[in-house]
C-alpha cells in the first residue's frame, strides 16, 4: 500500500461524572504543537460547566468517601495500571503537543504511574499516621481520625501536563475527596487522554472531573462556589492567586498553595494533608486504670 | 422444579434440605510433587519427601520434597545474597511495586488457592475462599504501600531493614499466615527464608510459582517445606538476623531460648485461650453468632479463638440454649461442600489431641453437650462441642485445645468476668458483648490481651496490629507495629 491511510482524529470533550459532554456553552479553542501546527478543537468550559462538574463531584463524594482505603487504594492503583497500557499514547500525546525528546516523555508517563502507586499505597495508612488515641486525662476513650474535607477544586499547573496533573488530583483523590480540577490550558490533550484512563478504570464517575478552557474565566466562580471545600491553587498564576484565595473565604475554603513545584522530586505529604479534616471522637470509659476497679 | 412447595402449616417443622454444592478439585491443580523454591528456582531438597494428606478422606494429596540442613544453609546463603545484592539496591518504591505485583497474582489465582488450601487443610471452602486467601492478597496489598513510606512508620527518619529473616509459621491458615509474615518482611527491605508447615506446605509452594511469576529477584524469598527439624536449623543458623515465628507457646519458648545471647530479633505469635465474655444486657442472638464464629471458625484452630464463654449468670441459661440450637444447625462435614460450616481436622494427630484434652473435661466433671450432626465415615473429623459447669482450675479451662470445643463459665460481676478473663498465662484476644459503650471500652483496658473484639470476633485486617500479651508471645503482626518487627530504627546508641 503506497497510499498512506488517514488517521482518524478525536474530538476532545470534558470529562464530567464519568462521561464526556460536550461545553454546554458549545465553545471550543484550537490547541497547536509546539511548532504552531494545529492539534484539535477542545472544549472550552463554561461557569455552568463547572456548576456541573461541581454537582458531579458532590454527589460522588459521599460514595467514595465511604468506601473503605483498601478499597479506595485498590481503586487508585487501578488508574496506574490503566495508565501503564497506555503509556505509548501518552509518549506520543508530549512528544506532540510538548515537544519533549521521546526519552523524556517516557520518563513522565513513568514517573506519573509510579505517582499514583505511590498515593494509592497512602489510602489506608492516612489514619495511622495523622490519626491518634488520645491519652486524656479523664475517664475517656478519644481518638482523632483524619478524613475527607469533600469536594477539591484544583488548577493543574499549566508547565507539566501529565505528571503535574497526577501530582495533583491522585493526592485529592487517595484521602476520599472528590475534585473538579481545571487543565492546563495550553497543554489539554494529556489531561482528557487521562480522563479516557480514569473512565476505563474503577473509578467511580464524578470522583475525578476535568475541563478544559480559561482558568482565569471558570477559576473564579469555583473559589467562590458554596458547595466547593477546598482549593489547589497550584495552577493559579501570580495575577490570579490572591483573588482566587479571597473569593474562597466566602466560604472558608480550605486553600493550599504549593511552594515547589518539581514534579520529579519525592512527592511528600503537604498535598495529602491539605484536605484532610480531622475529626475527635469522645466516649467515657467507666474505668480509669489498667487494673480495672469497678464502674464498667 | 415442576412445582412450588406450598407454604408450611404453621407450626409444622420445616424441611430444609441442602443440595451438594461441591467447589471442583480440579480448580487446584494439585500436581503429584511439589519442590521447594529456593534462590529463584524450584529445586529438589535432600531432605526425605514428605506427603501432604487430604484431612477429609486421608487420602495422599502430593509429595512435597523437603529441606536438609544442607538447602538451609543454601537458602540463608541465597537470601543474603538476595539482600547485600539488588534487593537493598532498588529503590523503596520498586520494592513496593513488587509487593502490589504480589497482591495481584494471590487475587488472581484465588479460587485455585482457596481449593488447594481446603484440600490441603481441612478448612471450609467458604472460609479459604472468604477470609484466608482475599487477606492474604490483602496484606501483600496494605504492605506494598508502606515499603516508600518506612520514614511516616513511627520509627524514625530513616529505618533500616533487619537483614535475612527466618520464618517459621503453622498449619492453621497456611497461605495466611505466610502472607503475614514475608508481607512486612519485604515491605521493610529484608529477605526471607520461610519454613511452612509439615502438614500444608501446599499453597506456600504456589504463592512461590507467583513470586516467580512476579519477577522478585533471585533469592529474596526462599521457601523450604519440612518438618519441625528445619525449622530447627532454620531459627539457629547463624545467617539469620531475625526470627518470626507463628505456632504454640511450648515451641515458642524453645526458639526464645535457643536464640538467648545471639542477638538476633524475634517475634513470637503463640497459642491463646481467649475468653469470649456475654453480658446480659448483650443482644443475644448476635453474641451467640459471635461465640460460634469465636469457637467454631476453622475448627477451632485458632490462637486467637473464643475457647472461654464467660456469661452472665442471669442469662446462662438462656444463652446455652441458643447456643446449642444455633450449634446443631452448623453443617459438618465435606470441606469442599459450599455449605459447610466446620470442616475436618487438619491432622490424625491433632485430632487426638482434641480427643484426649476433651476427656479432660468428663474426668474434672464438666457437662458435654455433643452436637447432633453426622460425621462422615472417613476424615479426621471432630463435632462442635460444648462443656458446661466449667471452673476455672479444668485442663479445658487453661490448656488451647485448638479444636471446635467450647467451655463455659459463669460470672455475676464484671471485676469476677475480668479476674477469670485475666485468670490465665495467655493473652492473645478477647470478646466482650454489651450493648453500653462504657463497658466496652472499661473492660478492654482491663483485659490483658493483645486483641479486644466488641460485639464482634475473629476479626482481622492488615492495618489492626494482631499479636499477644504474656505467654501468647511478643511483637505484633499488621499495621505500624507488625512493620516496626522488620525494621531497625536509626536511634541511636542507646537503642
């Protein structure tokens, strides 16, 4: 066959509760390579799609706040498996869309599989390590367990368009969170290729939603929704930032902003930490001593 | 089914007849011999063969090659290897992935595992297929995370493994039991050489064709089936960094003292006599529930089982009842049935033992209550059984029986259920039934036992440290503290 076979293009959508709309607003914007060629139409999200998205997260969040970390652990490390078969799509995603060496790119689809092991290997351990029984100085069992602050809007960093966004969803997700999270606007194609991961693996739908579009249009009306918890600003760029931290105290949202922002380093606990609440429990013990001595 | 049966007349006994559910024997695969695996590669032993035998038909299963002093020494020389080689040199996050590799393949195979454990045991299908293989993957699971996060494990910024470790573990829960001890063994960096038991070495040697499958490197772990002389030579070679040993008090002691001086590490995880304690203000239908899976679960060959009903005097005769009727319901018999509750007795043996220890219990002058099922013709088999009038100086009261035999005692107050709970050289687990969340919670910090189970028994789970007070052994298995058992912390030079 001399004739060289066309290939068949995607169209890119948004990835909200387990599906792919299109943006209700009907809008899109071109993508281009590093060269300027032209890569695809991607959605460009609305307020009223991340209205959705938001409602989509929350309604998965009791769910998968609920199930247990083994499971939520199995369910994560899931996603990793389904990312290694992919691994050639996404080398040809950065070597496209980022122009990174081969080499390179390999190495980012590696390191972003091995992330999320790595977080899926923290679901059940959270509460060992920032959990507690308290030594109260009464007649009273207590003890603290971490748990999910709920629904995370995040902004994935604009400069790392696979393992950026792995670094930052997979820690929102292993603690029971649920997150809308907004891609890096120039970078798309990685971040609704990972949405075609999370859809094929166990995760239930609405637990991880991504859009694609203008941070700086859908960000804001996310910091100041009523029914989001929590920020990631991780993605916010300098001009955004501070407007985005106010418009979350509407709420008392809780807000990281990183200070780094190596992906290749050793993730660490700062993003694990970041939604988490903690919770004490009290209940009277009817004895005081290890001997016993009566009133159980 | 042409018809449906028409509703019972009320107050005419019901018919309910279970159809045969048999799992299929094939599912196992069970091969003529099996050989141990040793450095990376499944080898013949110079020990003699041993031949692992179907409790329920004492029918031959497999030939098992078996260890010499010799392969001992060549399996502690290979995990040394193993671990001054490239299992010390991969990074911590590698060693994880192997371990998920690991929790993959035991999920994968499970419902071979779970036939060639029941074959090989004795125990219940339901149950190796319910409990014992999904815990094992499970707690290659729950490991695999904590291997690139020994620094959160309590232990100081950088703990170190301990080195090569010999493992020895029982016949009760094979795969289990090897899960428990080589999962934490690895997660923290160490190598292993695992000695399982005489009477089940079977599903250990799978777990090894799925070590293999998983591509861990050469010599990391070695398993060498055998009887209690390799076991020996295992706990005394000089090789050996760390002991990890699961099975009764009496071989427990023997390994503590033959280790006195040498400096290694151990952990023992040793028989128990738990009592399992019913208050009146308990529901009692749940609690009779408990005190039969306390009792009857695995035939009894539990360490931590329920082997001392304490119950309240007002309501000890009203709990007897329920038990008895709840006990001749249980059915016994055909391991491999899907319906069976109490499957056969692992061993001629221990079904001895059992015999023996219950004539104990008519001689001291206990009331044995017997359940009415029927016993196959063939099989080691031994039928739930229930002493009543028990006190506290009966051998049924003090010594583990390790078999489906329950003793009952009575107590009017809580300090007299906490002295007679606490009124023994054990102190592996323990039940407490109450609806007051007060006494719940006052009675387990009374209880001198390593597991307090509420409203609830038997329950295990890789995350919940498991392991003994006193005489039931030291050191525990799962959560931050079973991996603290293989890991040295960097503390110092007091420590």
């Amino acid at each position: 066959m001399s004739q060289q076979r066309l290939p068949v293009a995607k169209t890119y959508k948004l990835f909200v509760g387990g599906a792919f709309p299109r943006s209700e607003s009907g809008r899109t914007y071109p993508v281009r390579g590093p060269g300027g060629e032209f890569l695809a139409n991607v959605a460009r999200a609305s307020r009223k799609d991340a209205r959705d998205a938001v409602v989509a997260a929350r309604k998965a969040f009791r769910g998968w706040a609920g199930t247990t970390a083994y499971n939520r652990g199995q369910v994560v490390y899931r996603i990793a498996e389904m990312l290694e078969g992919r691994r050639a799509q996404f080398v040809d995603l950065l070597v496209t869309g980022d122009g990174a060496d081969p080499a390179a790119a390999g190495a980012a689809v590696d390191a972003a599989v091995d992330r999320i092991v790595h977080f899926a290997g923290w679901t059940d351990k959270l509460a060992a390590v920032w959990g507690s029984a308290n030594p109260v100085a009464g007649p009273y069992f207590s003890f603290s367990v971490p748990e999910p602050t709920g629904v995370v809007a995040a902004l994935a960093p604009p400069d790392d368009a696979l393992l950026g966004l792995v670094s930052v969803v997979a820690p929102i997700i292993a603690s029971g969170n649920t997150v809308v999270v907004l891609a890096a606007p120039d970078h798309p194609l990685p971040a609704i290729a990972l949405a075609e991961v999370l859809a094929t693996s166990d995760l239930p739908g609405g637990v991880v939603n991504i859009l694609t579009g203008d941070p700086a249009e859908i960000a804001p009306h996310l910091a100041a929704h009523g029914d989001v918890d929590a920020l990631d600003l991780t993605g916010a760029g300098a001009e955004l930032r501070a407007d985005l931290e106010r418009a979350a105290a509407g709420t008392v949202k809780r807000v990281h902003v990183p200070t780094g922002s190596d992906w290749t380093a050793p993730p660490g606990t700062a993003r694990l930490r970041a939604f988490l609440e903690v919770k004490t429990v009290w209940h009277p013990t009817g004895a005081v001593s290890l001997t016993g001595g009566g009133g159980y | 089914m042409t018809a449906i049966a028409p509703h019972p007349t009320p107050g005419s006994a019901l018919e309910w007849d279970y159809a045969p559910a048999p799992e299929s024997a094939a599912i196992g695969r069970i091969r003529d011999r099996y050989r141990m695996y040793l450095d990376g590669d499944f080898v013949d032993g110079q020990g003699d063969d041993l031949t692992s035998v179907n409790p329920a038909t004492e029918e031959p299963l497999a030939t098992v090659s078996t260890a010499s002093a010799a392969d001992v020494d060549r399996a502690v020389t290979a995990a040394r290897r193993a671990y001054e080689g490239p299992w010390s040199a991969m990074p911590a996050a590698e060693r994880g992935k192997y371990l998920f590799r690991i929790a993959r393949g035991i999920a994968e195979r499970a419902r071979e595992l779970a036939v060639v454990e029941t074959l090989d045991n004795g125990k219940p299908i339901k149950e190796s297929r319910d409990v014992d293989v999904p815990t094992a993957s499970a707690h290659f699971f729950y490991h695999a995370g904590w291997a690139d996060k020994l620094a959160h494990a309590g232990l100081g910024p950088a703990p170190r493994p301990l080195g090569v470790v010999g493992q020895v573990i029982p016949w009760n829960f094979p795969l289990l039991m090897a899960a428990w001890k080589i999962a934490p063994a690895l997660a923290a960096g160490n190598t292993v050489v695992l000695k399982p038991a005489e009477t089940t070495p079977l599903t250990a040697l799978v777990l090894a064709e799925i070590l293999a499958d998983a591509g861990l490197p050469d010599g990391v772990v070695n398993i060498l089936p055998g009887a209690g002389d390799v076991g020996q030579a295992l706990v005394r070679h000089p090789g050996i960094d760390k002991v990890a040993f699961t099975g009764s008090t009496e071989v427990g002691r023997q390994i503590q003292s033959a280790l006195a001086g040498t400096g290694r590490a151990l952990t023992l995880e040793l028989g128990g006599k738990a009592a399992n304690i019913v208050f009146d203000d308990a529901p009692l239908d749940q609690a009779v529930e408990g005190i039969v899976n306390g009792i009857f679960f695995n035939q009894g060959h539990v360490c931590c089982a329920g082997s001392r009903l304490l119950v309240q005097e007002s309501v000890a005769d009203e709990v007897l009842d329920k038990l008895r009727l709840r006990i001749s319901t249980l059915r016994l018999g055909d391991p491999m049935d899907k319906n069976t509750d109490v499957g056969a007795v692992n061993s001629a043996e221990q079904l001895q033992r059992i015999t023996e220890l219950s004539a104990t219990g008519d001689l001291e002058g206990a009331q044995r209550w017997t359940s009415p099922c029927p016993l196959p013709d063939r099989g080691y088999f031994f039928p739930p059984t229930v002493f009543s009038g028990v006190t506290q100086s009966m051998r049924i009261a003090r010594d583990e029986i390790f078999g489906p035999v329950l003793s009952v005692l009575t107590f009017r107050t809580p300090d007299e259920a906490v002295a007679k709970a606490n009124n023994t050289p054990y102190g592996l687990s323990a039940g407490v039934w109450t609806e007051k969340g007060s006494r719940i919670l006052g009675m387990a910090s009374a209880l001198r036992a390593g597991v307090v189970w509420a409203n609830t028994f038997n329950r295990f789970d890789p995350t919940a440290a498991f392991g003994g007070y006193r005489e039931s052994g030291f050191g525990r298995e799962g959560g931050r503290a079973g991996l603290a058992a293989y890991l040295r912390s960097d503390e110092g030079a007091q420590a």
